[in-house]
C-alpha cells in the first residue's frame, strides 16, 4: 500500500488539459465536490484543494487528525492523546473559521463555545475522502468558512453487485479498534454502511500527573442513492458517534469523564427537467455532551437546514448555479439556552472562457435573526498555457456569526455582530508527465470585528487578524518503485503585530513511499515544526515549541485482497505538546489487517 502526500494521478488528470474549444468536453481528471456549488473537475476549479482518497485518507493513522497534520497549510492542536479535545487550524486560522461537513451534514457543534467540530476522536473508520478547501468560501458556506471547509465522504462501493472492505488493530496504550464498511451496487443506485469501535486505555491528558485517560467510541454511518426514473433520483445518509472519555478535571484532580452522542442524517431528491438540475434536501444534525460531575453538567446543540439547488446548462461553456437555504439552530449549556435562525440565498456562474480559462464567480446572502444581512462573494480562475501547467488566483470575502454561546451563554453578549474576513491568493502548478507534481500557493487572509473574551464576557474587541504565507508540495517517482514526497508551508499570523498563539511559523514534512517485489511495501516521513508561541494561560515549564516527528510503516499483501501492516508512530518518542499543559503521545506501533471482498 502506498504512502502518498497527494495522488499524483489525480493532480496529472486534473491539469490535462485537452486541446479542446470551449464548446467540447473537457477531461480534467477527479471531481471535487467542495470547491463549488456543484461538483467540478479538479483542473477547472481556482480554488486551492487537497483531495486524499482511499488509505491516504487516514487509514495509516489512527485518527484522520494525523493524516490532515501533514497536508499543507494545516496544523493541529490537542488537549492530549485520541478522544481529547482536538482541532485544526487551516493557513493559522483556528478551528472556528473551519467548516466541517460529513456526507454532506454539517457537523459543527451548535452547543460549544465556538460553533466548531472536534476532530479529536475521528477515526478513520469508513472515510473514503477528504477534501481540504481553503480561503473565505462563506460564498458558498456561509458562516464559519473564513479558512475554508473539510468535506469528508465515507465508503461508497464502486463494484456492481455487494463489496466492502474490513480492519482490525491493535497496538500501543493497549488500543484495539476494528471496522468495516460493505455496500450494495446496482445499475440504477447503491446503499453502503460503515461500522467502527475503538477502545484505548490513553495516556494522561494533562502533563501534571501520570493517570491514563481512557477513550471509548462507536460510529455508523449510512448512504443510498436511487435512481427512481431516468430524471429523478433520491438519495440520503445517516450518522452517528457515541463515546466516553476519561479527562483531568484539573492539575489537583485527575478524575472524570464525559460522555457524547452525535446523529445526523440527510436526504435528497434531484429531479432533472431539461438544462436544468433541480436538487431539494433537509439535514439534520444533534449533539449531547454530559459532565455528570462538571460546573455544567449537560449540553445540547441541535441543527436544522432546508435548501434548494438549481443548476442550469446556458450552454456548453457556461453553468449557472442557484439556491435558497433555511437554517436553524438552538443549544442549551446548562440553563443557558438560545436559537437562531438563518436563510441566504446564493448564486455561482461557472464559465469556460477559452478552452485554457476556467472562472467562477459566487454570490451570497445571509439574512440571520439576529444580526440581520451579509453578503459575501467569490472570484476565482485557472489558466492553463500548457497541457501541464496551471495557474489559479482566488480572491472571497467571509464572516463568521457570532456563536450561541457567545450570544447567550453565561458570558455572552446578545447585541454582537459577525467578524468579517477577505482573502486573496495565487497559486501554481506543475506536472511531470507520470512521475509527480510539484505546486505553490501564497496567501493572504485578513479578519476584523474580533470577537474575544475581554472583562467579564464576550464582546467585539478592536484589532486585525492577519495570516500570510506560503505553501509547497510535491511528489516525485525517483525510480520505478520509490517515490520522494514533501510539503513545506509558512505562516505569519499576527494580531495587530502580535503573534497568535500555537500557530507553526515553520511545517515541513519530507518522506518516502515505495513497493517491494509483489508484496511488500513500505514508507518513512519526518515532520517538524518549528517557531510556536504558547497560549498566555500555558502552565510554566510547558513544552509547546519546536518538535519533529516521525513516522514509519511496512506492509505485506498476504493476498490479492488482503495485507497485514505494521505501523509506527512518533518513532524517535519525541516528548512535545501542542496545547500547553497537555501530553501527547510518546512512540507508539500497531500491528493491523485490512482487506476487500
């Protein structure tokens, strides 16, 4: 199995450029699924996306956080080792500017301080795809998307007829975890399932003692899509997350634990009437944390959205987009509770200028109860001189609303307005034929009317976040069978001249992948980070700085549809922390089977 930083087949597809007019078909590689309104050829989107499929979608790490880790223009934080408190940062934007979505289900917790997802315990279990989209896209998201959007897909089976694919582990921190996923494919339609457990005894969350903090979970996810008749086909996914963790309640008290159910579900209906694809959906999504011991001992958040989705042919070059959404949303933090709701319509034009310029153009309009409109937009191009060189500028405006929390919390402030944020970057890309690709992004994102904790509850502070930087990544075949592999990024994010805090000045991760006769194969990557400033609340003596991890694997095809794999991680037992106060594990090695029927 192999290791790879991005798939180069999907980066050559999507950069060649056939040499076509604008009134034929292109053939530019993957869909993305994220980066616009409806689905586009990764080759004709501006926008800056990374697309891991298969195993390189996290099913070498025990956590997909792991995975992410190593993309370019995204880093992590952790309040301890799996299950804990985790989230990421997109160009050194924390996770609140992140929109995160399953199976099309936004999964954002309505009931925490900041409408943000913990990817803490998400396991690769069933994740078929990832895609990584970056820069203000509240054009297409609406709020939250200031640093862009993570779209996560689980197991679809490509085969007619039934197939799926199963593994089960074990390893460091006495960890035990299976999964599988099948599915059913006919002619007109499919249904498929994902089942996964992990149960760990963990490490101690907190650096101040040494008690283990154990970590339990299921999950389940669904998806079918049906054709009822040549012009209608209905589809729809479920998903669900249950789990209990052990925490550090504090430096003196080391006992607790918390408990979380999430469900979520989506349905839809596309109806084609001529040029014009028409698209109705609901989701839903709901989340119960417990504390039985806590200040707070319960929290809820809840999810409710409606949409329409119209998609019009104007010709053979151009595209025109369209939809209406209605979102509501409620939490309850103890005897603090609050609603809200939210209806914006948005518009995107997907134009074919020539048969070697792509642009699209979005639209949006949020109308929310409580603080009124916001529009935003989205002006992104690909220019393709040559078959195997591209150049991509974006330039979008964002918001994020101000959380329920933030608004009716204990500490909130009921009249707070949204933070506003513009971006802007360039990018370039290069292909090699068949051996790999090699690609650079500068950026620029700017956001204004923070909203922070100041005095005695939320307010809007004055200032300007600003993140600025750069972005490498690459992947070469330097012989048949060994291929070099390498990502680099950048980032000065500074508010008003003051650094943000736990934000990596320098990421570098380097590797290499190969294959070994007809059944082995195997890889090693090396990742450091270096320059971190510690939050102002980290204990003294932390441990937030410079670290490098690395990371190995070997695996063995003891069949044509099964392998047996050994995997090591933080192989130098690097002792390092990226939230301060909080542990992270030393090495760890885990012995695995996967296979496919």
């Amino acid at each position: 199995m192999k290791r790879i930083l991005l798939t180069s087949t999907i980066l050559t597809g999507a950069l060649a450029a056939t040499a076509a007019t604008a009134q034929q078909t292109y053939d530019l590689g993957t869909l993305v699924l994220s980066s616009s309104l409806t689905p586009v050829e990764l080759g004709r989107t501006g926008a800056t996306v990374e697309v891991l499929d298969g195993d390189d979608a996290g099913a070498l790490d025990t956590s997909v956080l792991g995975r992410l880790d190593r993309l370019p223009g995204v880093s992590s934080i952790s309040n301890g080792g799996l299950g804990n408190l985790g989230t990421i940062q997109i160009r050194g934007l924390p996770a609140r500017y992140v929109g995160v979505r399953i199976n099309g289900i936004d999964v954002a917790d309505p009931s925490n301080t900041q409408n943000q997802f913990n990817f803490g315990g998400l396991t690769a279990s069933g994740v078929g795809r990832i895609e990584v989209l970056k820069g203000s896209q509240s054009a297409l998201y609406g709020s939250e998307a200031i640093a862009g959007v993570v779209s996560i897909t689980t197991f679809v089976p490509e085969e007619l007829g039934f197939s799926g694919q199963a593994q089960v582990e074990a390893g460091a921190f006495s960890t035990t975890s299976g999964s599988i996923s099948s599915g059913y494919r006919s002619d007109r339609g499919y249904v498929a399932l994902s089942y996964g457990h992990i149960n760990t005894d963990g490490i101690s969350a907190r650096s101040s003692d040494t008690e283990d903090d154990g970590f339990e979970q299921t999950t389940a996810d669904m998806t079918a899509a049906y054709d009822v008749t040549d012009t209608l086909t209905i589809g729809g996914a479920l998903h669900y997350r249950d789990g209990e963790i052990e925490i550090d309640r504090s430096t003196s008290n080391s006992s607790g634990i918390n408990y979380y159910t999430e469900q979520g579900a989506r349905v839809y209906a596309t109806l084609q009437t001529g040029a014009v694809t028409h698209t109705l959906s609901y989701s839903y999504f709901d989340i119960d944390r417990d504390d039985p011991n806590g200040f707070t001992t319960t929290f809820t958040g809840e999810r409710h959205n409606i949409g329409y989705l119209g998609s019009a042919e104007l010709g053979a070059a151009t595209v025109l987009t369209f939809g209406i959404d209605h979102t509501e949303e409620k939490f309850t933090s103890g005897t603090a509770r609050g609603d809200e709701d939210d209806t914006s319509l948005k518009t995107e034009l997907l134009v074919a200028a020539t048969d070697q310029i792509d642009v699209s153009a979005a639209l949006r309009y949020d109308d929310d109860s409580s603080f009124g409109g916001k529009t935003t937009g989205r002006l992104a191009a690909v220019w393709r001189p040559v078959q195997d060189l591209a150049f991509r500028a974006v330039v979008g405006t964002g918001y994020r609303a101000p959380s329920l929390y933030e608004r009716f919390g204990p500490f909130g402030l009921a009249t707070l307005q949204p933070e506003e944020s513009r971006s802007y970057e360039l990018g370039v890309e290069k292909t090699f034929g068949t051996l790999g690709f090699a690609k650079a992004t500068i950026f620029y994102n700017e956001i204004d009317d923070l909203i922070q904790f100041a005095g005695s509850s939320y307010n809007q502070v004055s200032g300007t976040t600003k993140s600025k930087g750069l972005e490498l990544s690459g992947e070469y075949a330097l012989t048949t069978a060994i291929s070099a592999f390498g990502a680099y990024t950048f980032t000065d994010a500074t508010t008003d001249g003051a650094r943000l805090v736990r934000t990596p000045k320098h990421d570098l991760v380097v590797g290499l992948q190969g294959d070994f006769g007809d059944r082995w194969s195997a890889y090693v990557d090396v990742r450091r980070v270096a320059d971190v400033k510690p939050s102002s609340f980290a204990p003294a003596g932390n441990k937030v700085g410079d670290y490098t991890l690395v990371g190995a694997g070997v695996s063995y095809d003891v069949s044509p549809n099964a392998e047996i794999y050994l995997r090591v991680e933080n192989l130098t037992d690097e002792d390092y922390e990226t939230a301060g106060g909080f542990n992270q594990p030393g090495r760890a090695a885990y012995l695995g089977l996967r296979a496919s029927f």
